[in-house]
C-alpha cells in the first residue's frame, strides 16, 4: 500500500502520474454516456450510418473521392499544380454528389447535433464547476499560507 503523503496545510499530496478519481465520478460519467448515447441525435446519427453503408453508389462515390485524394497526394510530390488542380476539381464535383444525397446531408447534421451536445454538456459541467469554486481562468496565486 502506498504512502499518502501531505502538504504543509494537510491537504493529500499527488504525483503528477497518479490519478485519483472517485468511483462515484466515474459512475455518474458513464451514467452520462448512456444517457447521450440513447439521444435522439445519437440514434439518427447511427441510423443515418448504416443505411449510408448499405448504399453502393454513396459508398462508390466515397472510394472515388479517396482515390482521388490520394492521386492529389501523389501529383503534389512530384509538384505537378496543374494535375493537382485538374484533381481537386473533380474531387468537388464527386463531393458535390455525395452532398446532394438527402441522407448524407443528414448524417453530417447528425454529427453537427451531436458534437453541438457534447459541447452543451462540457460547458454545463465547466460553468458549474467554476461557480462552486470561484476560480479565475487562467490565474493560479500559490500560496504559503493555509488560511486562504
């Protein structure tokens, strides 16, 4: 069993490669991931997902756009700005079709919702916190005294 060692004022003294974390956090975490994970916005985006995976011409569409890139990759070492350009055109366009897809154009609201709860929850989560211990952002005072 480890030491647990103390600073001057009593309070429990931490490494920087050590850890802590109450169970009880973590439980209410992952109580928090099953909860998003069962979102409406979560569910769409799922939903959206597969049936884009079971769609030939969207998933042609996608190969052609990543063989494309790649021959970008390729031209741009040999420094050939006309190929690469010529490329990126047709890359636009085959992106273009993708995006016309009603269910593509979805998915990527879908990912936009979702990355847009995720951000909602670490900014609830961030503002609590800071309105429960009154910090600053960005300044820490250290300090020799345990009376502050």
């Amino acid at each position: 069993m480890a030491e647990i060692k103390y600073t001057n004022c009593g309070m429990e003294q931490y490494t920087n490669t050590e850890l802590i974390v109450r169970e009880d956090i973590l439980n209410k975490a992952r109580e928090l991931a099953e909860l998003i994970s069962t979102s409406n916005e979560v569910q769409f985006y799922q939903k959206a997902e597969r049936q884009i995976s079971n769609n030939d011409s969207i998933q042609t569409l996608i190969s052609a756009i990543k063989k494309k890139q790649k021959e970008i990759v390729a031209f741009q070492s040999f420094e050939n700005k006309k190929m690469v350009e010529k490329i990126e055109k047709e890359v636009d366009e085959l992106q273009d079709q993708l995006d016309s897809i009603p269910i593509v154009s979805e998915f990527k609201q879908s990912q936009e919702d979702i990355n847009y709860l995720l951000q909602l929850v670490m900014s609830v989560i961030r503002d609590s916190i800071s309105e429960k211990i009154n910090v600053e952002e960005g300044k820490a005072e250290a300090s020799s005294s345990c009376s502050e």
